[in-house]
C-alpha cells in the first residue's frame, strides 16, 4: 500500500520505543579508568611569557627536552621563559605587487622615456 510504513520502518520504530541498545557508549571505546591506559608521565609546568604579559604554563614530560619558545595560545605572539625580555614579535615583509618590483629595478626618468614611447607607438607618431 502506498500509504502504509514498510516492514524495516516499523522495526526501526519498535527498536526506538523498546530503549534496547548500548547507552552511553560507542563502539570500539577503549577501557575506562587509569589502570587500564596505563601509568602517566611525571610532568612539570613551564612557565612562558610573551610581549602582551600573557603567561601560559604547558606541561612538558621531564624527559623531554623543554623548548625555548612557545606560541602564546591568547594573542599568538612568541612567548619565551624569562618574564622581563619576551621575545618580540617576527615581523612579516609584506606581499609585493608587481608594480613595486618595477620601481626596484627603473627609475621615475626610465618610467617616463618607456611611456613616452608606447604612447608615440599607439599614436603612430614614432
């Protein structure tokens, strides 16, 4: 019948209604608790500031080697270890156009001999 549920919408609605099935889980989840995953790593806390007086502290295994820089999570700025001289920011050099790579290599006097000629050539006058 064209109106009526097929027989797969109605298990479907009969599964919903009956609750059966895993709550709280999904499948393939690990085991739960600490004795399971196993032991965790003694850590220490190091504390990084950066140029704004943001402080982070990251945990760091003490087996690892400790960097001397961090990015700042709150700005993302270089922060450093010693809180009186941060690390300053990284400058980045802008994008160059194509036309500020034409005024590195001619000068304003070359710029104008070039424009006087393509202008005689269009007029036919060269």
């Amino acid at each position: 019948m064209p109106g009526s549920p097929g027989p797969m919408i109605k298990e479907m609605v009969e599964l919903a209604r009956s609750g059966g099935g895993l709550r709280g889980t999904r499948i393939g989840a690990g085991p739960m608790g600490e004795s399971e995953r196993g032991e965790v790593a003694a850590r220490a806390q190091v504390a990084y500031f950066c140029s704004r007086g943001h402080q982070t502290r990251p945990s760091f295994s003490l087996e690892a080697a400790i960097p001397d820089q961090w990015e700042c999570p709150r700005c993302g700025l270089p922060a450093g270890r010693d809180e009186e001289n941060p690390p300053t920011a990284v400058t980045a050099t802008p994008y160059k156009t194509h036309l500020a790579y034409v005024r590195e290599r001619r000068s304003d006097t070359d710029a104008e001999v070039l424009l006087n000629e393509a202008l005689a050539k269009l007029r036919g006058t060269w």
